[in-house]
C-alpha cells in the first residue's frame, strides 16, 4: 500500500518482463504476471460502447491488464451487483451511485481507496473537495466521483420565444416562479402548462428543503417534519388547481425519470426537473430549442454531486491495479475525451476545461458552462444518502401520486411517506 503510482507502474511492468524471459524456458510462467479485472456497470449502448473504448485504452498501455466486463440496464444492477458479492462473484471494479454507496459500505463491500488518495496513487488534486467528501463514508473513501452533475430546470426555449415570455432565471424564488409559469399556461390557453409539477421527485424537494435551512437526512434519520412533506405537497396542489402544472395523469408520465418521456420534450410543459448531465439526450429529443437554469429557491442549496462512482469490492484479489484504473479514469485527458459527457462532466476541472473547448456541440457546451456556474455558488455537500434512500425515493413516489390524483389529502400522503420512511431507514 505504499508504492507510488509510478513505482507501481514500473514493478508491474518489471516483473512481466522477467515472468516474460523465464517462459522461454518454462513455457508459460508470464501467464502469472498477467491481471484480468472484471468490471461491471450500468448504462445504454452509447455507454458501453465508450466505457469498452477507454478500457481497450487501458489495455494498450498496459498489456499486461485486460478486463472482463458486464453491463445491464440500471434496473435491477444493484440487486445483480449485491448477488454477485454474496455469491462470490464481486466484481473487482463497478459502479455505483449515492442511492446505494452507503448502503454497500455498510455491508463492508467497498475497498478503502482513502490510502490510494492519501499518496496520490488515485490524484484527487483537480476535483473539487465537495465532490471529493461526497464519496466518502464513515471516513473512509469508498467511492471516487466518475463524473458530476447538478440539478438543472430545462425549460423550453422555442415555445417561450413563441409566447413571448421571457426565460426563467437564476436565483427565482418558489413564488416567483409559480408567477412566472402562470403566464406560461395563460398565454398558451392552456395548451401548454408551465411547470412540470415536481412533488415526486427527491431532489427537487431535497433543494427545496435545503433552501429553508433543512435537510433531506440528518445522519441516518430523516431531517424534514411531516409538516414539511404536507407543505411540499400543497405548493403543488395549489398551482395544479391553479392549472399551472398539468393534469396527474399527465405528470405521472413524467415521474418515471426517463428523460425521453419529460414533458417539455413531450411538449406538455415548458419546464421540467432535472440534473445538468441529461440535456443532450432531452435535446435530441425535441426539436425546441432547450435553455438550463438553477432550480427556483437558493442556488447554495445545490452541492457538487457525483452522477455516480467508481468503487472497488473491498476483497479484491488486485486493489493496486483497481486504484490505478481508477485514477486513470478520472485524470487520463484521452480517456475524458472518450468518456465525454455521457456520465455526466468530468470530475478532473483541467480535462473538464478542455473538453469544453474541443467541443463543437453546443448543448453539451451549454451543459458545462451551467455546472461550471453553479460550482461557484454550491453549498456544503451533505453526506452521501444512508440505507433505505431508494426505498425512499420510491415512497414519495407513491405518496406524491396519492396527493397529485387527489386520492389522498396532502396531509395524509405526507403521513404516509413520513411513515414508510422510517420504516425504510429502520
């Protein structure tokens, strides 16, 4: 655990060159120097088109290296992930989001990259520190941001043009907001409605929390009231009456989080709540023009997130070479420029910064130019989610449902989410 990246570099490839010179008498002895990691992920084609691109990368700087990998659609990865594990299957290197990294570190999973950090073997130097503490765990590093994003509204640029209602801006209160949208849904006659309502989504009410001065989690306990919850809610029930936001039928649609299937690519809203790194693929899905602000509330209460890690299993039979892939990952300016931004933007500011420049995409551009903006205004990280937080998403889900169809109150949705709550962190 003491080798500099560099001297590890040169041992590995030391000691394939002798394993390499005693199998022309042994007949085979390099086959020992030689380490296979398997890797597993999520993600679409795009995604395992370019990950397998910058491994084959890898691999030919350092032959001695190859990999095994695996991917699956998001659904069900981190069931597969902890089966894998359990069944002594772990994957050396995978990836993984602030859904499930504290969860997985708890069942002591994840290999301790902190010693890796700590001698620059994985070179954290050009992250940010909020994006750097927001992988860490009980004090341990589990997780190194793989790339970040923050949470953006994109609203529909075209249609406001052709209404004539200016965009929305930076720094928007709630109230201010709603005003706003108000004219959206006015001057279409209704046709458009000018906000998606976001009730059932964490993130959004996480930053509204966080811009009263609250949090989603307070340790490993909720930080919000049921009083909070009810108040989230009738905001929106409110502005839905108000014909502000659509119908629940049609938000509904929306609450899936597919970006395909947002409404202002759908065209039946002008506004929707997302994170900065899903404007390209909403882009190609419409032929509006789309525009990306801060969500309304405090532009503090967003942090510097990782749209997800890289870990490594804490068993790992090459934790080494795991730390110097990651580390690779992370800082290689040909390796950011394959990766580009499909996960998001790069973690390493100066590979971020170079990407922007070689660019010739303009809604990627856009995307970065937003996240690099909002850098300089985030707000403390708070620690990763504890266990149970995809539980959570999943019951405000259900109960912001229940509040948007007007099968329950908003006080007794939120009664009910606050209740499967802790029921889910128990």
């Amino acid at each position: 655990m003491g080798l500099s990246r560099s001297t590890l570099l040169r041992t590995i490839a030391a000691v394939t060159l002798a394993l390499g010179a005693a199998a022309c008498d042994t007949g085979g002895a390099a086959d020992a120097a030689e380490v296979r990691l398997t890797f597993f992920f999520w993600g679409g084609d795009k995604r395992v088109a370019l990950t397998q691109q910058v491994l084959d990368l890898y691999h030919r700087r350092h032959p001695e290296v190859s990999f095994s990998v695996a991917s699956q659609p998001n659904s069900g990865y981190f069931d597969k992930l902890a089966e894998r594990i359990d069944g002594g299957d772990a994957p050396d290197l995978f990836q993984i989001d602030d859904n499930y990294l504290t969860e997985f570190a708890q069942r002591d999973y994840l290999l301790d990259l902190g010693p890796y950090v700590a001698d620059d073997r994985i070179d954290l130097t050009q992250v940010s520190n909020g994006l750097v503490r927001y992988g860490r765990v009980g004090g341990a590093q589990v997780g190194v941001a793989a790339a970040e994003n923050t949470a953006a509204l994109v609203y529909d640029k075209t249609l406001l043009d052709r209404l004539g209602v200016a965009a929305p801006t930076n720094g928007m209160d709630y109230p201010q907001y709603l005003a706003w949208a108000a004219q959206v849904s006015e001057r279409s006659a209704g046709a458009v409605a000018g906000t998606m309502d976001p009730s059932a989504d964490y993130k959004a009410f996480w930053l509204w929390l966080r811009a009263q001065g609250k949090e989603f989690y307070a340790g490993s306990a909720l930080g919000f009231t049921e009083a909070d919850v009810t108040a989230w809610f009738t905001l929106w029930q409110e502005a839905r009456a108000a014909g502000i936001t659509p119908a629940a039928p049609v938000v509904h649609e929306a609450n899936v989080g597919d970006a395909t299937k947002q409404l202002v690519v759908t065209g039946k809203a002008a506004t929707s709540f997302m994170w900065s790194n899903q404007l390209p693929e909403m882009q190609q899905k419409t032929k509006s023009e789309l525009g990306i602000v801060a969500y309304p509330g405090g532009e503090d209460a967003a942090w510097a997130r990782a749209s997800m890690y890289w870990s490594g299993y804490r068993d790992t039979a090459h934790a080494d070479v795991v730390a110097d892939v990651i580390d690779f990952l992370v800082n290689d300016p040909e390796a950011a420029e394959i990766l580009g931004t499909e996960r998001g933007l790069a973690p390493n500011l100066g590979n971020r910064r170079a990407l922007e420049i070689s660019l010739n995409d303009p809604v990627m551009k856009a995307s970065i130019a937003y996240t690099n903006e909002m850098s300089t205004r985030y707000g403390k990280a708070p620690l990763p989610p504890p266990k149970g937080h995809g539980a959570i998403r999943a019951a405000l889900v259900e109960a912001a449902e229940a509040a948007q169809s007007e099968t329950l109150t908003p006080a007794l949705a939120a009664r009910q989410f606050v209740t499967e709550a802790n029921a889910a962190l128990r």
